[in-house]
C-alpha cells in the first residue's frame, strides 16, 4: 500500500513537471496558470503544494530538470573531444550554444534568475561547477593549466559560459550575439594555459 502511495507521488510530481515546462516555455512563468496546469493533467493545486510548496517551487524544479539536461548534454559533447581542454571549452560553447533554444531561454535563463535568484546559488549550477572544478584540477595535474586554485578558475569559466548564456537570452539579436560570445569565452579561458606560445 505505502510502495504503490510512493509511486503515485511520484508519478503526479512527473506530471506536474512535465505539463509546467511546457506552460513555462509557452505563456512564461507570470502568465501560466496553476489552475490549468494542474487541470491539464488531471490533478488539483493540492497536488501541485503538496510536491513543490508553491508555483515557485515547480519553477524551481522545472529549472533544475532543464539545467541538469544541459550540462548532461553539454558533457556528452565535450566527451567526443580528443583532450580534456578540449572537452572543457566544448562544454562551455555547447552551453553557451544553448541559449538558443526557446525553452532554455524562457525558463532557465529569463524567468528562472527573475524568480529563483543568483544562478550561481542553484543546485544544478553548483553540480556543474563542482564538475568543472575536477576537470580544472586534472588540467593544472597535467601541466595544461596555470597552478591556479581549481576552485577559482572553475568558477571563473563556469561563470563565463552562464553569463554569455544569460546575455544571448536577453538580446534581441541571440544568433548575432552567440559568435561573439563564444570567441570571447574561448579567448578568456586561453588566459588559463600554461604554454601560451
């Protein structure tokens, strides 16, 4: 009885995640009704309350969910790179890249800091700096790197992809934007490496 209570929580959390990305990505977060989200999925604000507080607690993980996905993805790109700088710098351009896409734009990159705060400060940010803080120490281990604090040029290069993310969002010219924040990205993080000839 309780296995089958847990799996029904967990199947209307899954729901409500899903129907809120899709109100969030197409009305945005102020516009998108509580009422018909939960409605479109057969469900009542009680449920929405009783798995995430509030409207802002389904944002936050909506966010999360979206956030995670990035970074997976991002990874999964750096992966086919020969090295491991390069695999970070196509990490931070797959992310950077991403803030082309319309859902990343709306939720996590627009509404997500308006309403959540500093993205600096989410979980999934602060997974995927701890990621990049161990891909930093293996680079300054294998001489690629500066000896630098791994923690600081981590979140120095984490930052620079959020940031460059965050202003192709905002601009009303994205595809114009993202080349010239993907050259200064990779020109800033070359400040990094040791053999700089």
């Amino acid at each position: 009885m309780a296995k089958r209570r847990l799996e029904t929580m967990e199947e209307n959390r899954a729901k409500l995640i899903v129907a809120a990305r899709k109100a969030f990505a197409e009305k945005g977060y102020s516009a998108a009704s509580m009422d018909e989200l939960t409605a479109s999925v057969g469900l009542t604000r009680g449920a929405l309350y009783h798995n995430f507080g509030d409207k802002r607690g389904l944002l936050a993980a909506v966010v999360d969910q979206i956030d995670s996905e990035m970074a997976s993805r991002a990874q999964e790109i750096g992966a086919r790179e020969s090295d491991d700088w390069q695999a970070m710098l196509a990490e931070g351009d797959a992310y950077i890249e991403m803030a082309l896409d319309p859902e990343v734009q709306r939720i996590v990159l627009l509404d997500g800091p308006a309403v959540l705060g500093d993205p600096s400060q989410w979980p999934s940010q602060s997974r995927c700096l701890q990621v990049t803080r161990q891909a930093m120490e293996r680079l300054i281990e294998q001489g690629v790197v500066k000896p630098l604090d791994a923690e600081a040029a981590a979140r120095l290069v984490s930052g620079a992809a959020l940031n460059a993310a965050l202003w192709i969002a905002a601009s009303d010219r994205p595809e114009e934007v993202l080349p010239k924040a993907l050259e200064a990205f990779r020109a800033m993080a070359s400040g990094l490496l040791a053999d700089q000839t």
